[in-house]
C-alpha cells in the first residue's frame, strides 16, 4: 500500500532513506535546509518542499533524520514546531541519534496532542541506507510499531524493539558506545604492532579471525590499505564522521551521569575523539582515531 510520507533532513542518511521509500512505491515529500541535499533528493523522486510545514500537509507518516538532539526539538516543539502542523493520527518517525531524554520529551509533547511517535534510531552506516540494509532500534508502544514496520523494512532489514519511548535511543547510544572503544582499541594494537615492525595487514588478517575479531577489525580497518573499501583507505573520507561519534559518546556519558552508572572506558574514548576532533579530524570517518597513536602521524 503506497502512503504519503513526509521526510525531515535528507542528508547523508536520510537522503538514500528516503529514495529507498519512494522505490517502494511511496510518495514522499521532503525538505532539507542544504540545497545539495535538496538536489540529490529530488533527482531520487522525492518531492520538495519549501518548509517542514508545508511538507507534513496531507501525509500519514512524518520521518525526521537530523543530526542531533537540538535540531528534532527544534523541529517539534514550541509555538511554532512542526507538532502544531500535523494533522491527527500522524505517527511520527524519529530516526535521529539523539538523547534519550529528548526523544522521551518529543514523544510526550506528540502524545499529548494525541500523536503516536516511535524513536527509532539506525545502525547500518551510509552503506547500509543506501542498500536499504539498516538495523532499526526502536522506543516506543507495539501498535506504533506495527503501523511504522512496512517503511521501516523498505529502509532496512533488522528492527529490534527495545521498550517505551527513548528505549532505542539508550540501545543505540549502548552500541556506539561499545562500537567507538572498539575502534580505539583495534588502532592502538595495530599501531602497536607496527611499531614493532609488523606487517598491519598481516596482523588485521590474523586478528579478524582470532579472539579480537570485530567490525573494525574486518570492515571499517582503521588502518589506510588493509581494506580497499574502508574509509580508512580513502583518505577517511565518508563513512561515520568523528564528529557524530563524539557527539554520541557525549549522550552515552550524559546518560550514565543521570544513572549513576560506570563507564571509564566509554568517558576515556569519549576524549580521544574529542582530541582526533581538536587535530583538524572531526569531519573525517571516526576511525582515524587510529592516527591519535601512530608514530610517524
Ligand atoms: P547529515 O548531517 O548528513 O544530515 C542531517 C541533515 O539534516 C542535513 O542535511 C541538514 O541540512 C538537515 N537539517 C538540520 N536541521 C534541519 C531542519 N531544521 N530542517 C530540515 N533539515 C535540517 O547527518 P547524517 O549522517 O545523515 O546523520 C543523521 C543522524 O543519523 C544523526 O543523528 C547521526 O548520528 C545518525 N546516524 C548517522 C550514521 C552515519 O553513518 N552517517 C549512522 C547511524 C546513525
């Protein structure tokens, strides 16, 4: 069944997302403050629209994909947020990365107006919107969740839902956060092997099948020439940009600070790539965190 969706931020993510829906046979309308996001949009069928407002006219289904926590309270809340627009029975799609206590204040602000809203934040990276691949990490009740299942399996392949409102947002903020101590770990043993003379790519070949196998390790090798594909070997441009991972790692230390819980690794990572960020690296891919230990970086 084709439905009429609005589509909110149409970046590097939410770009390829929203051609994915419009393959599916959907007709989207979307709006974005870049003009090249605009552009590359339009050439993938997406309708433009001149503003958030002008978008949610007559659509059923309002996605948002935005950068952070600052910019989805923006579009939703307050006297003129975009929840003063949409018209009853609207459910509401947040992909965004953001803290779990926003999406929880998004979400109450939707249903006092008698709006359904799921979080649901995505794993998968720019290659995974682009083949319509993404893990989607829901928050929110299961009836939204039913009616927001057939898009999200047009943008992606894995859905796990995870609890009430802001439950996908803590579960993703648990992933990268795991995801950027991982990274730091994997480049500071390949420089440490280099160091030592070793051949990187032998070394990444015998650890992506030994006991620190992991996504760095195999897919995204933080170290230039091991892996033709990965950002790394591409000058670290695309990919997950530093900047983005240290705004997550800053989520996850605000989220154990309201709960007391123990993260030194997570707090320790969230300083290197603030540092990879002060070295002129923070719109780069978030693995050139390996260049922090690098010897001749
Ligand atoms: P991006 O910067 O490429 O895209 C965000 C877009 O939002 C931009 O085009 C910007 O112009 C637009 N925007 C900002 N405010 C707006 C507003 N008020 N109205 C309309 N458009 C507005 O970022 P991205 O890489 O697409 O990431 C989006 C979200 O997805 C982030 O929260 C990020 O953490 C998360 N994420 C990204 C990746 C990745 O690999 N890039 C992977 C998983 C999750």
């Amino acid at each position: 069944m084709s439905t009429t969706i609005a589509f909110i931020g149409l970046g590097n993510m939410g770009g390829p997302m929203a051609a994915n829906l419009v393959k599916a046979g959907h007709r989207v309308t979307g709006f974005d403050l870049s003009a090249e996001c605009v552009a590359r949009a339009k050439a993938a069928g997406v309708a433009i629209a001149a503003s958030a407002a002008e978008a949610v006219q007559g659509a059923a289904v309002l996605i948002s994909m935005l950068p952070a926590s600052r910019h989805v309270e923006g579009l939703y809340l307050g006297e003129t947020g975009i929840l003063q627009s949409v018209a009853p029975n609207t459910l509401i799609i947040d992909c965004s990365t953001i803290a779990p206590a926003s999406a929880q204040k998004v979400a109450q602000a939707a249903g006092q107006r008698g709006l359904t809203m799921i979080d649901a934040p995505v794993s998968g990276g720019t290659a995974g919107a682009q083949a319509g691949t993404l893990t989607f990490i829901v928050g929110g009740d299961d009836a939204a969740l039913a009616r927001a299942r057939p898009l999200l399996e047009a943008m992606g392949k894995n859905i796990f839902h995870m609890g009430t409102a802001g439950a996908g947002q803590v579960a993703k903020l648990c992933n990268n956060m795991a995801l950027g101590v991982i990274m730091a770990a994997t480049g500071e043993a390949l420089a440490l092997g280099k160091a030592h003379g070793l051949d990187v790519g032998a070394l990444s070949a015998m650890m992506a099948v030994s006991t620190s196998r992991s996504w760095a390790t195999e897919v995204c090798n933080p170290w230039p020439g091991v892996l033709p594909n990965a950002p790394s070997s591409k000058g670290y441009v695309g990919g997950f940009g530093n900047d983005l991972m240290l705004k997550d790692l800053g989520l996850a230390v605000e989220a154990a600070l309201q709960t007391g819980a123990t993260i030194p690794l997570g707090e320790s990572a969230r300083n290197l790539y603030a540092m990879n960020s002060s070295a002129g690296r923070g719109g780069l891919d978030f693995s050139s965190v390996v260049r922090l230990f690098q010897k001749d970086a």
